[in-house]
C-alpha cells in the first residue's frame, strides 16, 4: 500500500461511494422499469374492464329503443288510434276500443314477463294532456294492467315533451330518475330510465307515445362490480350525480346523495365531463385528499343521437395500493442490486491493492528526494506507466543539482533587472507628476484611478475628489451623446482617440482642452486600463466664431447661457434707467424635473430641456429675451410690453405650454413650472435676486404658480 495511507483510504472510499451510487442507481432503475410495467399492466386492466362495461351499458340501452320501438309497431297501437278516431269503434274491423285496450295489456303483459328489466309500458295519448290510454306495471312480482281511474297524465314528464314533437320511430331516453311508484309503501324509489317513441295518425300529427321504463339498478350495479387493484368504482351522469358510490349514502337513491356529485369531490376529474372530451381512456395520475392516485373513465353513450348524453365511468386507486403490491418485487429487486454492488466492491478492492504496491515503493524514494538526498537511486518499476515514471523521477534527481546552480544565477539576473525596472517606474512616475498636461487613468469600467496635479490645476477637482468617479465628473453640455458614442467606437476600434472636446472645471466653467485616450491592454487582449492626457486650450480658440457662440449660448437649448443673460439684462436696465420705464424679469424652475432625470436618465432628460426651450420660445416675442441660467431655471426678460397685467398673462402661458404632456423617447412626461416676477428698479437693483426670491414662493404656494416679488415685506407672495 503507498506510504501515505490516508490517500489509500480516500480512494478506497471513494471506489465504494462509487459502487454504492451506481448500485443505488441500478436499483432505483429496476425500480422504476417494474412501476412501468405495473402502470402500464394496471391501465390496460382499467381499459378492459371499462370499455366491457360501458359496451354492456350502451347494448342495454340500444336494446332498450329497439324495443319500445317494437311495441309501437304492434296492431293494437294503430287499432286504438283508428277506434279513438272513430268514436270507439276500429272502421277496419270492426273492433270496440275495449278491446284493443285488452290486446294491448296482453302483448304489454307477456312483453314484460320477458324482460325483467322492464317494469312498465305505457301508451300515452297526446289528447287530454297525455293521460295513459294503456298502462301494464310489476308489482311485488305480479304484473297488472291498470284500472281506468289509476291513469293520470303524464305530460307534466321531460320524456313526454320531448318525444311529442321526435319523427316517426325516433326515441328519446330520459335521464336516469328515481322512480317515486314503488311496488310496495317501504320500498326505496327506483332508478329507472325512460324510452319514449311517437305514434302518429294518417295526419301526420301526433297521437300517442309509447313509453318503455327500465329498472337500471342491476345494470349500473354490474357496470362497477369487482374492481381490479381494489380500486374504487364510480358511475355518474353527464350532470356529476353519483348513479353507483362505494359509499350508498351517496348515491342519489337517498335523499341525502341528491347533493353529491363526482365533479364536486374531485375537481380535478371535472373536465371529464365535457361533451368535446372524448380521449379518456388513459390512466392518468390525480390527488383524492391531498394524496396520489391513479384514475381512468370511459363515457357510455346510451342515447347515440346525442353525444352530450352519457354515463361515466370512472376507476381510481390509490397509489399506495399498488405500490403494496409490488413490494414483494422490490425486494427481489434489492437483493440482486445488493449482490451485484457486492461483487464489483471486491473486485475494486483488489484492483486497487495490486496498483497501490508500487505505487509504495516509488512513493518513499519521492520522500528521500524531497528530503534532499538526491544519491540514492530509484528503484526500476518495470516498464509499465508506473516504471516509467520512476524513470522520469530518476531523470529528475539527476538534473536538480545541475538546475540548482542555474536558479542562483538566474536570481541574481532578475534581482538586477528588478532594481531597473524599478529604476524607470519610478522615471515614468516622476515624468508624469511634473508634466504641464493633465494625466487622468481608468479602468476598463470608466472609475478614475490616478490623476496628476496638472489634472487638478487645469480642472480644480483635486485628486480625492477625482478618484473613484468617472470621467462624467468632468461632462459638459456642449457634446452631445452622438459625439461621445462615436468617440468611444472609435476607441474600442484602434486602441486610441484624439481630438478636441469641452469640459468643466470645479466651478462649472466650460473649457477646451485637447484631449488624447490610449487603451492598454491586460490579459486576454481585454482593456485593462485608459490613459487620457489633455492640455487647456481655451484660450487659443477664444477668437474662433464658434468658440465665440459656445461661450454665450447654452450648448444644449440654444438659448442664451448666464454670461450673454447678464450682458443683456446690464444693457436693459442701462436703458430703462436712461428712459425711465420699467423692465421686467422672470426666473422659471421647472417642477419634477429631477424625477425624470432619476427614473428615465440624463438623455431623457436633455431632450425635455429642449423641448421646454421650443415651448417657450413659441410663447414670447423676438424682442424678449429668454435664457438658461443652468439645470432647469430659465430667465425671461421683457424690456417693452411689462405692465403687471401683461406678466401675468405671459407667465401663465408659459406655465401652460411647459405643463402640456410630452412625448419624447417613447415616453409619455408631464413636468410642471413655477415662475417668479419683478420689476426693476421697482423691486430693487438686483432683478435676478428678486425673481428668485419671487419664484421661491411660488413652489412654496403649491407650483404650478406664478408670483411677483413684493418689495415692502422683502419677500415674495403668491398671487
């Protein structure tokens, strides 16, 4: 066994955690192929016996039509007919009515005397709400004809309406109904199922019915005797009502099984009894009582003129019933996975005893040459893969001497290269903390790692500030995201990107700088790090036209930014000071602004500010002025039409037009203002404080508001 035992016990308990699983394995698919076979055996079995006893309901019930159309076709059915017509007496022969009535209770005698399963005839006539005209019963074994003063009518029946109107010959069975005429006073009603057919005249209009009535309860009772498995039985009706109930009480013999039903108790097997169902002879698993079960129902069309008419018939077993039954084969079962995990145990185990052998010997020479004894020899293994990894370990014991004297040169070779490499890092650090270009490095996600102080001299974010952001710290509003994207494609592509690009310092100041990235590649050709070096140049482009516009525009709306405002507004008031008039000033905010930019993003954001600035710019005259201070705050100025009347119409059309619902990327925005108004130098020499002050107070009064600038209480108030 090899010198360290517990690497042998390990492998050995991991061969017979092998052996186990795959016995285990092996029995649980035996297991599983006998529980196919008794499934599969348990369904065929079901089908059988359901499809025999539906075959005997569906015979019973055609047998029962031919029948009643069998007496329907006897002489005294048209010899009554033609005698009732005739004022009692049969023009055809001659005959009274009383004495067809005789014949008729004669043939209807012998006819039930040769079924049992009949119990009574009638012949109805449709006159006189279809009293009997004939009616033949059995009684207490005896079969009587009725007295005339026991016939009654009878179209108060479903049967009765429904066969009235059939064509000649057709027949209409009732529902299966209890029979409340029993034979003797304590007798239970009967379940019994009615066959209808129409006798017409020469007409062509009805006459009569004749009615054939079945005793059903030895035939139900044999559809579900001796189920197979001791599975339990059940025969419903196309309504649910349980005909045959391993439970009596259920059945709707009894009045308190007029309320159960198959489709109540077990919701599951509820489907069953749509008409459009007719693939269920299956066996199929359910829950009875939170615990499975294995169920199967055939339908028996005992009226084949509608398939809507059927009886039910459903076997369900539990399937700890059948998992009883197989309990002698699992153990079979068990027995020879056992043996089989038993034999292949020991076969392992010798295997395994015969390759841990040599493994020893090799085992405790590998330990000597650990120990640093490298001149004793390994011993010769043969020429087997163990032989000839002792070979290979013999090969190495010989170089490890040679290779000891090459790893000290090699060390001093690398400590030398080392103490260089360090020598130019520290070069490299040197060059770029006193380069007069602003040095930035991210990540491959975009975090600043490393700034130098060029970079905070030129952007005034110092290095705690700058580390851990990204480079949207720096983001103007002078790009849009067509610009960036295509920077950064350009990136992605070649490895580098060079060009011109605005940013901001710390005080929000916009400046050009000259701004060149480099990716440098990590492992896997994956970007590891971007370098960005970039130089102000804002004062080389300050006599450039488009610089010129950018300095006094906002780059996003267009509008005039706060440096233009405040020329203009200094320009103004020089002017109504000069022809002493008045000059409004209004500062708008917008209301729920910040909630789009949280929820839909900047971009979303950027478009509504524009919008708004369309939206205001469509309200206002072009001698007016309208300008965007920053964020969402705009500035009006109107130098000619500012009488306070005229402000507050200009105000609340603005409030309308922002407030209007907005349509942009797809998304439905309604976003609110609030605006506040002075008058200079009515309300001071600061028109900008004022309309701050003045709007202020406006979202104080519940946005959506304009106010104007009240000097006396140095404070504004709604309007």
């Amino acid at each position: 066994m090899p010198s360290n035992p517990q690497l042998a016990r390990r492998i050995q308990y991991g061969a017979m955690i092998l052996v186990a699983l795959l016995t285990m394995g092996f029995y649980l698919l035996l297991n599983r192929h006998q529980q196919e076979v008794l499934l599969e055996h348990v369904g065929s079995e079901f089908s059988e016996r359901t499809e025999l006893s539906a075959s005997r309901i569906e015979q019973a019930t055609r047998t029962l039509a031919q029948d009643v159309v069998f007496l329907s076709r006897t002489p005294p059915v048209s010899g009554i007919r033609r005698a009732t017509n005739h004022n009692g007496v049969d023009p055809e022969n001659g005959n009274r009515i009383e004495v067809w009535h005789q014949r008729m209770q004669g043939i209807f005698s012998a006819f039930l005397e040769a079924h049992p399963d009949y119990f009574r005839v009638r012949y109805l006539g449709v006159a006189d709400q279809g009293r009997d005209l004939v009616r033949v019963e059995r009684k207490a074994g005896r079969t009587l004809s009725a007295r005339a003063d026991a016939l009654r009518p009878m179209a108060d029946q479903d049967y009765f309406r429904a066969a009235t109107g059939a064509p000649e010959q057709a027949v209409h069975l009732s529902q299966i109904r209890l029979d409340h005429e029993p034979a003797q006073p304590s007798d239970p009603p009967r379940r019994t199922l009615h066959a209808a057919t129409p006798v017409y005249g020469p007409d062509g209009k009805a006459f009569g019915l004749i009615v054939l009535t079945m005793d059903v309860a030895s035939l139900l009772s044999a559809a579900v005797e001796r189920p197979p498995y001791n599975a339990r039985a059940y025969l419903t009706d196309e309504q649910g009502r349980y005909l045959n109930h391993p439970d009596p009480a259920k059945t709707f013999t009894s009045r308190s099984g007029q309320d159960h039903r198959l489709d109540a108790d077990l919701p599951t097997l509820a489907d069953d009894y749509r008409a459009s169902n007719t693939q269920l002879r299956h066996l199929r698993s359910i829950q009875v009582e939170g615990r499975k079960a294995w169920a199967m129902s055939r339908k028996a069309y005992f009226d084949p003129a509608q398939s809507e008419r059927f009886l039910l018939l459903t076997y369900i077993v539990p399937d700890r019933e059948l998992r009883a039954s197989q309990h002698s084969g699992q153990r079979e079962t068990l027995m020879i996975s056992l043996l089989s995990g038993l034999t292949w145990a020991g076969f392992i185990l010798l295997l395994l005893r015969q390759t841990f052998r040599p493994l020893q010997q090799l085992t405790q020479a590998t330990r000597r040459i650990a120990d640093g004894n490298l001149r004793e020899p390994l011993p010769d293994l043969g020429a087997g893969d163990i032989g000839h990894l002792a070979q290979t370990l013999e090969q190495l014991r010989r170089n490890v001497a040679a290779r000891e004297a090459d790893l000290m040169h090699l060390n001093a070779a690398l400590d030398q290269r080392v103490q260089e490499r360090t020598a130019e890092l520290r070069l490299a650090a040197n060059v770029i903390e006193r380069t007069s270009e602003g040095v930035m490095v991210t990540d491959a996600h975009g975090v600043i790692l490393a700034v130098n102080p060029a970079f905070t001299r030129i952007t005034s974010f110092t290095a705690a500030e700058a580390i851990g952001q990204t480079p949207r710290l720096l983001k103007s509003d002078h790009q849009d995201q067509d610009f960036y994207r295509g920077m950064w494609q350009i990136l992605q592509r070649s490895g580098q990107w060079e060009g011109e690009i605005w940013n901001r310092r710390r005080d929000g100041e916009a400046y050009l700088e000259r701004l060149s990235i480099n990716r440098i590649p990590g492992e896997g050709a994956q970007p590891l790090r971007y370098v960005g070096v970039f130089n102000d140049i804002t004062e080389l482009r300050r006599k450039d036209a488009h610089i010129q516009h950018l300095a006094f525009h906002d780059a996003l709306t267009g509008l005039p930014n706060r440096t233009l405002l405040k020329e203009r507004l200094g320009h103004a008031i020089l002017i109504a000071e000069r022809e002493s008039r008045r000059l409004a000033v209004m500062l708008m905010d917008l209301d729920r602004f910040k909630h789009v930019n949280d929820t839909l993003g900047h971009h979303i954001g950027d478009q509504l500010l524009q919008e708004v600035a369309r939206r205001m710019l469509a309200q206002l005259r072009a001698t007016d002025t309208v300008a965007r201070m920053g964020g969402d705050e705009f500035v009006i100025l109107l130098e000619q039409q500012n009488e306070p009347e005229h402000c507050a119409v200009v105000a609340q059309a603005l409030i309308d037009a922002v407030s209007e619902e907005m349509e942009i990327g797809g998304h439905r925005i309604q976003v609110g203002a609030s605006i506040g108004i002075t008058f200079y130098p009515d309300d001071g020499d600061d028109p900008l404080r004022c309309a701050d002050a003045a709007m202020y107070a406006a979202k104080r009064s519940g946005r959506g508001a304009y106010c104007f600038f009240q000097a006396e209480k140095a404070n504004p108030a709604a309007q």
